[in-house]
C-alpha cells in the first residue's frame, strides 16, 4: 500500500508538469493579447510598453520562462508576488490557511457525522414518518443555494442584525490560538451553512447505499444465523460507506471553492484570498494553469502568472 501511494503521488506531479507545460503552449499558440499593453492602460507610450515588458521578463525566452516558473514552484514553493497587494502569494496562503482550515474541516465533520446518522437512521426505518421527513428536507436542503442559506442565517440568528440574536455575526472571527471559545462560536453558524448541503447529499447516499447492503445474501445469513441485530448493522454500515469515502474529497473541494462561498470581510480564506494574476520581482512571465481546489494536477483553470 505504501509503494502504490508513492507511486501515485509521483505521478500526480509528473500530471502537474504536464498540465503546466500543455498550458503553456496553448497560450503561446492560440492568439491573446499582449500582457504589457493590457497592463500599460490606455494610449500608452512605446517606451512605457517596453519598461513593462521587460520588468514583466516578457524578453526572455520561453524555455527561460517555463523552466524557472516550474524551478520556482516545486524546489522552493514560490507563487510569485500579487499584482494588487505587491506581497509574496506564499505569505498570502499561509496567512488565511488557518481560517480556510478552521472552515473546511469542522464543517466537513458537520456534514459527515450528520449525514451518516441520518442517512442510517432513515434505512433502517423505510418509508417511515422518520424517513420521509429527512429524505424531504434533504430534497430542500440541496435545492438551497449555500449564499442564500447564509443571508437567511444572517437575518435570523445573527447577534447584529438577526430576529433572534443567538449565534455572532459578521466580522467576529478570531484565530484559534487567539481566544479557542471565540474561534469556536464565531464558526457555528458558517460550519452549519457549508454543511447543510452535504448533510442532505451523504444522507440520501448513505440510505440508498444502506439499504441495497442490507438485501445482500451475506445479511440475510448473518441474521439467519442468529448474529444480533447491532452487529448486522454495523456490518452493513462498514460495506455502505465505500462510496461516503470516495466522494469525501471531492466534496471538501467544491465546497471550498470561493466563487460558491465568496469571502466576506473579515472572513478571508486562503484560496479566497490569491489573485489571479502574480508577479515576481526578478520578472519572468509565463501562462500556467491556476489549480481549483485541493485537486491541483486534475482540475486546472488557465491564469496567466508572471515571474
């Protein structure tokens, strides 16, 4: 098992390269427009043009530019420098990786722990008041949009501007190590939210793969032979949440993408938080592609970076 997970991650940055040098040559090949004139504004002068192009190192050649990016990026993890803000996109990430963290997980335990005990609770009881009553408000659960959840939260249990004041609001996030009651407190309410959509998704899986299981062969011997009720269960449950584990991953990310959840004030995330367009100072430009997610040799989206 450990050979196959090095073998894996190795081909996952072999994948990565790739990707990175197929992108690359797209944007060499198919037309788009000059990075140094659309940064210079309008009527810009030629010498201006010329004064970006080479701090942008636009006069470089493209094998120059390609082999440092990639040098850059996996022996010493530089992203380059933010065109906006002039920091390092390095220091940006880890800087919003704990609030990003701090989100993802505690709602990613929310939605599993929730999901599965529903989902159970539901097999075992089909077609019962119990069971229609999850699977029906799974069904609204998933129909609801994650930003409009969050407004409807706001306006009902936010201490600011809520009907009933029983959860913080706005800009109330403080770092785990700052104050762990405050941190805790100021993420019910966003833990919930991002939740709430995958409870309803791993309840209605959970209940469909459940009780498939449970019409297996090896069930019915189980109970034929006299194996209590709980044990059959639990035996059900473990050959149940294959399909819970593999999509787990995939979920975390879709549901950590900012243009779902955008980031409000206060409430940076790390991926929120990266431009789309970076600059180094040592100036070598160059197009690669801007990873979507935690799937980062397998879900690309071209940004252009300059280095």
């Amino acid at each position: 098992m450990t050979r196959y997970i090095i073998r894996r991650l190795l081909w996952g940055v072999v994948l990565l390269i790739v990707v990175c040098a197929l992108t690359f040559v797209f944007f060499r090949v198919f037309p788009t427009g000059d990075p140094a004139v659309l940064r210079a504004g309008r009527d810009p002068s030629p010498g201006l043009i010329r004064e970006i192009r080479h701090s942008l190192g636009l006069d470089h050649s493209t094998l120059d530019q390609f082999w440092k990016y990639i040098k850059g990026v996996f022996l010493h993890f530089d992203l380059g420098y933010s065109y906006y803000s002039r920091q390092s996109v390095r220091s940006l990430i880890f800087e919003r990786l704990p609030a990003t963290l701090s989100l993802t997980i505690g709602a990613a335990v929310l939605w599993v722990l929730a999901g599965l005990s529903v989902g159970i609770i539901s097999a075992l009881r089909r077609h019962s008041p119990i069971d229609r009553a999850s699977m029906g408000t799974a069904l609204l659960l998933i129909s609801a949009p994650e930003f409009w959840l969050g407004l409807v939260a706001l306006l009902l249990f936010s201490q600011d501007i809520g009907k009933f004041p029983i959860l913080p609001g706005s800009g109330t996030y403080v770092g785990l190590t700052s104050d762990p009651g405050k941190w805790f407190t100021s993420l019910v309410m966003p833990w919930i939210v991002l939740a709430s959509t995958g409870v309803a998704i791993y309840a209605r899986l959970m209940r469909g793969s459940l009780i498939e299981t449970m019409s297996e062969d090896y069930i019915r011997t189980a109970r034929a032979k006299g194996l209590p009720e709980h044990r059959v269960v639990r035996q059900g449950v473990r050959a149940s949440i294959t399909p819970i584990a593999t999509l787990l991953p995939l979920e975390i990310v879709r549901r950590d993408n900012p243009r779902r959840f955008p980031d409000r004030p206060g409430h940076r995330t790390a991926r929120g938080a990266i431009h789309h367009h970076r600059q180094h100072p040592r100036g070598h430009r160059l197009c690669v592609p801007r990873p979507t997610g935690a799937l980062l040799v397998s879900a690309p989206a071209p940004s252009c970076v300059a280095r």
